[in-house]
C-alpha cells in the first residue's frame, strides 16, 4: 500500500475510537492539561533505562523538565499520544509517530512507531498495557499504517516478553559502540 507522507494530520479526536475499559479504565487522546502526568510516568521509565544504560539515559531531572518536549508531541502531525486514566488519574500512555517508507528498493509502507509506552509500576500487571497497545493499534489502523513496530532495550526482558505475548515478532538488532 502506498501513502504520501504529505497526507493531511489527522485529529486524535476525529479518529480515535470509543474508550477501551479495563476495570475502572478508559484511554482517551492526551491533552496539553496532561503534560505533568505524562511528564512524571515518562521519568518513571527513564529512571529504569538510566539505572541500566546510564551512559546513554540521563538522570531524572525537575518535574517538568520534559514539558517541552511532550508538549510537541501533541502538536506533531502524524503523532499521537494516548493515555490510560484510572479513576481520574493517568496512569500509563504511549506515544506513537507515523513514518511513511519509500526507499527505491523496500515495498512502500506506513509504519507506525510506538516511541514510547509506560505503564506506572503500581498498575502494570492489570491489563492496561495490552489495552493501551490495542488503542494504538487502533489508532495506527486509523491512520492507514500497515504494521506497527517499536524497539526494546535488550535489559527490559519484561518489556520484550509483553510484547512477543502480543503478537509482535523480532525485525533487526541494532547494534552500538561506544567511541569516547
């Protein structure tokens, strides 16, 4: 299937489907009034991939010290966040880009990443990851992706294990060296 990476943004709004519930959850699109929510779950994450990989992830910072950077997300085209709310509470999101493929020598392709996905370590275990990966997946249809990919970090054996147990299959390692 081909798609022209100059297609229209779309809102998360218009497109997205109805709430996935889980117990007490639903997954909505994020709004800029979700920044210190997403910005706290986000270190949460990053605390784990700093503690493992500490020449490559910074050490959490000020409360708000990604602010920014989220805030560009939600006004991205061809992204999209979505987050799960427990009892009015964000308790988990994912953040997803769309890519369009058109190297001469791959078959064209609309990818959507999923960049980043947290669940707070109180709620994991409980279904809201699979509910937020079936919302993207949802959303990635609606946006006329193909396939959805992401990479895992090879120490977050929990993290590949969810993933394989959702269908996902390995692609390609990237590999690295470090040169100073």
């Amino acid at each position: 299937m081909s798609h022209s990476s100059a297609a229209a943004p779309v809102s998360d709004a218009a497109l997205f489907c109805a709430p996935h519930p889980v117990s007490a959850m639903t997954i909505r699109p994020a709004a800029a009034s979700d920044l210190l929510a997403i910005c706290r779950l986000a270190d949460e994450i990053n605390l784990q991939h700093h503690l493992a990989l500490p020449h490559t992830f910074a050490d959490n910072g000020a409360a708000d010290r990604n602010s920014a950077f989220w805030a560009g997300q939600l006004n991205t085209p061809n992204a999209g966040l979505l987050l799960a709310e427990t009892d009015g509470e964000v308790t988990a999101f994912v953040a997803l880009t769309l890519q369009d493929l058109t190297l001469p020598f791959l078959l064209p392709r609309r990818i959507c990443r999923v960049t980043t996905l947290v669940v707070t370590a109180e709620r994991r275990g409980q279904g809201q990851g699979s509910a937020l990966l079936n919302a993207a997946e949802d959303w990635a249809r609606r946006h006329s992706a193909d396939e959805i990919r992401l990479e895992v970090k090879d120490f977050n054996q929990a993290a590949l294990n969810f993933y394989l147990r959702r269908g996902l299959e390995p692609q390609a390692r990237i590999l690295g060296k470090r040169l100073l």
